[in-house]
C-alpha cells in the first residue's frame, strides 16, 4: 500500500469495463477485502478486453505488475477500467486500474488497485492461436 491513507480521486471519463460491490464473505478478520478477491475480480476485468480484441477465449500467462494501494471494505462500489497496452502475434497486454467509491452518497472515490496482465488467444485445443487482424 502507498504511504499515504487516501489517495482522493475522481472515476476516470471512461465507462469501467464492469463494477462489483464485495460482501462480507469477501472480507478478512480485520474487514478488509482479501487481496485474492481483488485479484480474481482484476484478471476477469482484463480478460474482458483481452477476449474483445481476441475473438475468442483467452488464458492468463503472466501477472506483470500488480499493486494495492488502498483497502477495499464492504459496501464499496468498486469500478474496474481496462487499457490495451500492447497486442502482439498471439498475445494480448492490458492495464486494469481499479477504483472504490468508499461513500457514493459522498463520492469519496480513491484508487485501490493497479495491475498489468498478458493473456495469450487459444483455440479449443487451449493451443495459443494468432489474433484477428483488428480493423480500425
């Protein structure tokens, strides 16, 4: 986590690529959301993307980078935004930056998250395939 106890912020202009609000069988002893969480809900917002620009089915090969800055608790609406980074032969590189409006009535919005993800296109077999050529 950053040094700092709440980084204030604004959601991006984008819209999130999905939004999930935990519950309390997402949270640790000490209330806050178990790091796991926040990963699995991470890789399924990347794959998202990942899929878009595959056509198709994707699988996880590497967890670049991957950051918590602030917790997240119950009862935070959290907003999941996704950059293409990088799209090669058969693989797809993405950015995920995850933000949680702590208060909605207030709109306390602080960044929690950051990750950078490298799915690989694969065929039924789970054979790495070449991507569509993308239009535009």
């Amino acid at each position: 986590m950053t040094d700092q106890q709440d980084i204030h912020t604004c959601l991006p202009d984008a819209q999130p690529i999905m939004r999930i609000m935990p519950m309390p069988a997402d949270a640790n002893a000490q209330g806050a959301i178990f790091g796991g969480w926040m990963m699995m809900q991470v890789d399924i917002a990347g794959s998202i993307e990942a899929q878009r620009c595959a056509q198709g089915a994707v699988t996880t090969v590497a967890v670049n980078a991957f950051q918590f800055h602030q917790p997240v608790h119950v009862g935070d609406l959290v907003s999941f935004y996704v950059e293409r980074l990088r799209v090669g032969k058969t693989s797809i590189t993405v950015k995920v930056e995850v933000f949680a409006q702590r208060h909605p009535d207030l709109v306390n919005v602080v960044k929690v998250t950051e990750a950078m993800l490298t799915y690989v296109a694969v065929d039924v077999s789970g054979n790495a395939r070449e991507l569509p050529q993308l239009v535009g």
